[in-house]
C-alpha cells in the first residue's frame, strides 16, 4: 500500500511536468504568433519599401 502510494506521488510529479511543459509550449506558441505578426508587419514594410 505505501508502494503504491508513492509510485502515485511520482505520477503526480510527472503529471506537474507535463502541465509545466504545456505552460511551456502555450508560451512558445503565443511567441510565435508574435513573430508571425511581426513578420506581416516587416513584409509591409518592404512593401512601402518598393513603393517608395
């Protein structure tokens, strides 16, 4: 019984990994769509470059 318990309290651990590393991969994502705005804006800006 105290086994099992502490192999529960290692998959708690695990499963705090996880939801670290979807933190993680939300924060990725959403600085990937930055950069992806910023690319829009910097294609723009070439082509107000062309224009002038």
């Amino acid at each position: 019984m105290n086994d099992f318990g502490w192999k529960v309290l290692k998959m708690n651990d695990f499963g705090r990994k996880l939801l670290k590393m979807n933190d993680f991969a939300e924060n990725l994502s959403d600085f990937c769509r930055k950069l992806l705005k910023t690319n829009d804006f910097g294609r723009k800006l070439l082509k107000t470059n062309d224009f002038a």
